[in-house]
C-alpha cells in the first residue's frame, strides 16, 4: 500500500511538472494546449494498459515490439477520435485547418514519447512479474 501512494504521488507529479509551464503561461479562458492533453492522454493510456486485469497479462506476454505497437495503435486511435469530434464540433480542442493539423502532429509525437516512458517506469503488477518469470 505505501508504494502504491509514492507510485502515484509520482504520476501526480509528472503530471503537474509537464503541465505546470502551460497552465502558467496560458491566459484566463484559454483552453490547455493540445501538447498538454496529448502527453496526458499517453500517460494514462500507459497506466491504464499496466493495470487492467487480463489486458497487463496479455501485453505483457507480447514481445517488445509489439507492446510497443499496440500501444501506438492505442494512441492513434484516440488521436483519431480527437481529431473527428474536433472537426465535427463536439470538441475544440484542435483547429481543423492546416496549422492545427500540424500542432496536432508535433503533440502526438509527445504522446508517444510520453506513453512509452510512463510505460517502462510504471511498476509491474503480480501478474505480470509471474509472468515474466
């Protein structure tokens, strides 16, 4: 349990230290970047695909590569979904022209690098050391 609460006390703080510049610089009423929610995005997406039972076991017994594939279509997926629902208008959170596109690439790089650091700091469940052993 006590490294369960440093664990997240750290996540708590990776979060506030990447998003710590952009909330100081942006104005009032100013929505968060989309570099911001993206390299969020990837960190959660590493925690959550660490700790849901069955889906940690079975990624975990995928070789290197291919956890790392699956965890880039992961964030393709939801990078498409943020894309959709922006240029629909159920979001604003990129701009559908060419500039917000391309901000949207450069965020989506964070995201993955994001991912895949969170991923190789987060601690192993049980499961996944049983299975690793």
């Amino acid at each position: 349990m006590k490294k369960l609460r440093i664990f997240l006390l750290i996540v708590l703080a990776m979060l506030l230290i990447a998003a710590a510049p952009h909330i100081v610089s942006r104005q009032a009423g100013e929505p968060v970047s989309t570099e911001v929610l993206l390299a969020i995005a990837g960190m959660a997406v590493s925690f959550l695909a660490s700790y849901i039972p069955g889906f940690n076991t079975w990624l975990a017994g995928l070789q290197k590569e291919y956890q790392q594939l699956v965890m880039l279509a992961i964030l393709v997926i939801v990078s498409i979904v943020i894309v959709v629902a922006s240029c629909t208008g159920l979001w604003a959170w990129i701009e559908c022209t060419k500039a917000g596109v391309k901000d949207f690439v450069t965020a989506f790089v964070y995201a993955v690098i994001g991912n895949q650091a969170a991923f190789k700091l987060l601690p192993q469940t049980r499961a996944v050391r049983a299975l690793r052993a």
